[in-house]
C-alpha cells in the first residue's frame, strides 16, 4: 500500500503525540486522527490491502498526501483534532451532522443587569453557559418555561435600567421591569441566582429560597409580594414534580446511548442532576458506516464534551469507548476533577442506559418517517434509482419479497409495497408457505412469487393486477435467479427485478456479471434499505404468528376441545399454564366442559 513518494515520510514521522491529516490530491482533508506516537498509529495505515478494515481500505485508496501536527501532550491532540473535525468536517471522521453552531443558553453574569438568552458563541468572558443544545427550538422551549418561573428580563439590548415605561411583558406578569428601574439589582440578581440554579437542577434549593422569601414577605405585611412569591413557588414545584427521579443516589451524570443505521447514528443524552432528569437532547452522527461502537461512543464524547459548558463527575455508557483511559484523563483537565466513564452491566443503572438507548431507537425511527415524508428527497431516490438500475420508467410502485422460516418450520413470506417512495400498508400481502417442506429459501420465494404473478397472468380484477415497476427481493444472486425463473415461466419478464443483499448491500441485476453498490450517502440506497428492512419485518411478525399458533395448537392436541372450548379456557385460565394448574372441577365450571372432557384436558396438556 505504501507509495513511494510516502516512504521516506513514514519513516521520518516523531514517536511524539499529535494530529495527522489524510488528503486526496486536491488536497481535500479525508480523515483527522490523534496518536500518543505519530510514528506508530500512521504506519498501521500503510498494511496490506486484504488486512485493513473496509473504511479504512476506502480511505486508504484515495490519500494522496499527508500533513501532521505535533502537539506537547495527548490532550492537547484531543482538542486539536476535535477542532480540526469541525473546521474540515472529513468525510471519513465520525462527526457531529450540522455541528457548526450547536446553540447554547447564556447568562450574562458580567453584565450590570445579566439577562438569559440563546447564543452560538461560547466564549469565556465570565458569562454562564449551558448546553450545547441539539436545536435552537430546544433552547427557545426552555428559555419560555424559565420566564413563565423567574420573570427575567431577555431584551436583545444591554439592561441599563434607565428606560421611561417598562415593557409589554412588565404587564402581563412576565418580566420583573429590571429595564425601567422596577426592581432592584439585589432583587433581580436573586431571580437570575434562581434561573441558574433551575438549569443546574438544583430545583431543592431554589425551593428553600423562594419559600423563605415568600415567609419573610408575608411577616412584614407584604401581601402582593407573598402571593407572587407563592404562585412562584408553586410553579416551580409542579415543574419540579413532573420530572422523573431516575438515581437514587441523588447525583449528577450523563447517560448516553445510540442507536444507528446506514451511515448515520442518534445519539440520545440524559442529564441527571440531583438524581432527577432535567433534560435530554439527541444529535445525529453521520460517518459511522463501519465503525466499531467504542469508536462511536469515543468520539461523540469528544465532539460534545470539547465544547459542553459542565461535565459531571459520572457519565454513564452503553458501550465502552475506545481509549478510554485517555478520554478520562482529557475530560478531567476540562472538569478540573474527577470523571467516571462507567458501562454499567447489570442492576438499576444498566436499566437506564436501555431506557435511553430506546429512546435513541425511537428518535431514529422518527427520523426515518420524517425522511419518507420528504417529497424532495423520495423523488431524488427514486430519480436516482431509475438511472442506477437503468429501470424504463420512474419506480413509483416497487414490492418487496422476504422469507422468514427456522429451518423451515412455519415459513412464510411478505410482500410490502412502497408507492412514489413511501409504504403503502393496505397492500401488503403476506404468505404461508403450502409447498416446500425442506430448508430451500429459493423454493419458498419463488412459491411466494408464483402465487402473487400468477394473479397478474389471469388478469385478475383485483389489486392483484397491478404490476410493478420494480419487484426487489431480499437476497442475493441466488435468490434473483429464483425469481427469474418464475418470471420466465409465467412470461412475464418485462417486469424490472433487483435483489439486495445485506451483508454488503450489494444490489445484483439480471444480466450483469458483477453487483451494483451504490454510495453510503444514497438516498436511492436509503430507499431500498427502507423497502427491504419493512419486508423483514413484516414477514419476521407473521412468522412469529405462525409459530405461536402452531406451539399453542401442540399444547391442545386433545380429543373434543376445539376452537371456542380452547378460547373460553384461555379466558377463564388465562394461559395454557393456568389450565394446566387448574383442577377437574375448576375445568367443569367453563361453558360447555364436562366432567370427561376436563379429565382429558388434564391428561392431554
């Protein structure tokens, strides 16, 4: 792998720490990365193809040159390379989607009168900052809650307290009037000691404050005050109330997981403070395609924490992330204390890395439908999908075929069908296997094919009869010759096939020798990445299906309970178990059950 105008470099790299920059020959950054010795991490590029991972064969075909940095220590080559990320944004790097200018929330404490609002800079000029926040609307949300609780002043301008009228909010109960002089400074610099508090999740505090305030209004006769003091209060504690206690120890930590797909990853955050969640926020991650989890995990935490405001003493994991003895370290140069990066395995704080891994699931998952609810990029897909598989007219009606069966038992098929790029559940078709009785996937797709065409030549007046302009099978090269043949026989080979393959999501097409890959960033491939993964799964349901009634059918091989017995059992026992347990004469009392049919029902379950 190693060209001859690389060698002497690679001989000359410093076994010091630093950043190292692949580029193609236009120079173009392809991938940053960090060593503790130049010398070693950039040499174990340069193996043999056939042992390199298959990003890093991609990436090693297209480096034209090589740049380095040399830095004083292993941290400072974190901070480097973070940066370094940012500013290049190398397709090859794992990377924060859109990370440019994640938006925080300030509180200008070195101002005369500090106020609260959103900003995209994070500078260190004696304001609070807390975040980064995934969206502006995050912030916005919350920047809403803290002036319905606080009543802050949030002008765009520098408070001087100097204005003749106080503002529109004044009146209605939302600003304390700190721009006209309505307030004190001692006053309105308790509110936004209180605003502070209430981001730190210290809501306990906050409480104590503002009852004692409240108390102290109420002794010396200040009635109105007491009573704003009071609904303050109660405000407070509802927000407070509605927030999940999830750690008992009654700390602060950050929970983080992920969930991905394609070259994409979510990755979901709690924040815990005082042992209650106060917020959570997702981020995308694009560059994961082939990318171990530790890596994954190490460089979100990288990305988020290089510029996050606060790192508590606890950030609880899904996966270990690579290197993490020096992640460690450079998270407690920044925190100035200690950090514990912990994969819990079992118990209360395993529980609550699957709950935020769930909840990362569940945000892909709405990413997904948000991503087929775009008409612009199904009509790019599917533009780019007819020019790909040289397909004679747009696919604006594709099916999809899959088997699922365990060694061939309770084998079914699916079919689900897509239209101008998004499901179209009312046709779906699903399909017991009556046919094949041995493990022969190509047999059973092509029973499934069969029986669907064989509508299509009858000319059957129902849905059945629309063709389609695609026909995609879950499969490889095998599984296309399969359904070629069916094709063939029923002579109706005009229709368009394709069979994907997962492993590689390679595509293979009749006629052509080789497979077809289309680029990781595809919105074609992403299409039928969708089309196919919902015929998984709509043929995985109905195969477990199968197989609950065909077990709960070998449970109930007994002479004279049929069908309605079986179900009134099931309702007055609840499970095939509580039949089991449940004696003669409890059997007798159900509808339609004698005294010999309960004997055989104890006899036969």
């Amino acid at each position: 792998m190693e060209q001859g105008w690389l060698k002497e470099q690679l001989k000359t790299l410093p076994a010091k720490p630093g950043v190292y920059l692949f580029k193609d020959g236009a120079g173009k950054v392809l991938y940053v990365g960090k060593a503790a010795s130049l010398h070693q991490r950039v040499r174990s590029y340069f193996g043999a193809p056939q042992t390199l991972e298959p990003k890093i064969g991609r990436l090693m075909s297209r480096v034209q040159n090589l740049d380095f940095i040399i830095t004083d220590s292993e941290q400072e080559a974190f901070i480097l390379e973070n940066n370094l990320i940012k500013k290049h944004r190398p397709g090859f790097n794992v990377r924060l989607k859109d990370d440019k200018s994640y938006p925080y929330i300030k509180v200008s404490l070195n101002e005369e009168w500090p106020r609260a609002f959103l900003t995209r800079r994070f500078e260190d000029d004696g304001g609070r900052y807390f975040g980064p926040y995934a969206s502006a609307g995050s912030v916005r949300r919350t920047l809403d809650l803290l002036k319905k609780l606080f009543r802050y002043c949030s002008p765009r301008w520098v408070i001087t307290g100097r204005k003749p009228r106080p503002c529109f909010d004044y009146s209605i109960h939302r600003c304390s009037g700190a721009c006209s002089g309505e307030i004190s400074k001692e006053d309105y610099r308790e509110i936004i000691g209180r605003v502070i508090l209430f981001l730190e999740g210290k809501h306990e505090q906050v409480l104590r404050d503002l009852r004692r305030k409240m108390e102290q209004a109420a002794e010396a006769l200040q009635f109105e005050k007491a009573a704003q003091l009071r609904d303050q209060l109660e405000a407070v504690q509802s927000v407070a109330e509605g927030q999940k206690i999830i750690s008992a120890g009654g700390g602060d930590e950050d929970i983080i997981a992920f969930a991905r797909e394609r070259n994409e990853a979510c990755v979901q955050i709690f924040f815990v403070r005082s042992g209650k969640l106060i917020g959570r926020e997702n981020f995308i991650l694009e560059g994961t395609q082939d990318e171990e989890p530790g890596h994954i995990m190490a460089s979100f935490i990288q990305l988020f924490y290089g510029s996050a405001p606060h790192i508590p003493p606890t950030i609880l994991l899904q996966n270990e992330p690579e290197g993490v003895e020096s992640l460690s370290s450079w998270l407690e140069s920044l925190r100035a204390g200690k950090v514990s990066l912990r994969v819990p395995k079992r118990g209360q704080k395993r529980k609550l890395v699957d709950m935020v891994a769930e909840n990362a699931e569940q945000a892909l998952a709405q990413l997904k439908a948000k991503w087929l609810a775009d008409t612009g990029k199904t009509a790019t897909a599917l533009k780019e999908l007819q020019e790909r598989l040289n397909l004679p007219r747009l696919p604006n009606r594709m099916e999809c075929y899959d088997i699922s069966n365990i060694r061939g038992t309770s084998a079914v098929g699916s079919m689900v069908v897509f239209e101008n790029g998004r499901p179209k559940s009312s046709a779906y078709r699903r399909f017991k296997i009556k046919t094949v009785t041995s493990v022969d996937d190509y047999a059973m797709m092509q029973e499934v094919l069969r029986r669907r065409f064989k509508r299509v030549k009858a000319e059957d007046a129902s849905s059945w009869a629309v063709i389609p302009d695609l026909v995609l099978i879950d499969g490889g090269r095998g599984h296309l010759t399969s359904a070629q043949e069916v094709m063939h026989e029923l002579e109706i080979d005009s229709i368009p096939l394709a069979a994907l393959a997962k492993e590689k999501e390679e595509i293979f097409l009749p006629g052509a020798d080789g497979s077809l890959i289309l680029p990781r960033d595809s919105q074609a491939l992403y299409l039928v990445q969708r089309i196919r993964d919902e015929a998984h799964r709509f043929a995985l349901s109905y195969h477990l299906h199968v197989r609950k009634k065909a077990a709960l059918r070998s449970e109930w091989a007994v002479p004279g309970i049929g069908p309605k017995r079986k179900r009134a059992l099931l309702k007055k026992f609840g499970s095939v178990r509580g039949i089991k347990e449940a004696s003669v004469e409890d059997l007798m009392s159900v509808s339609g059950m004698t005294r010999q049919l309960a004997e055989r029902v104890k006899e036969g379950v």
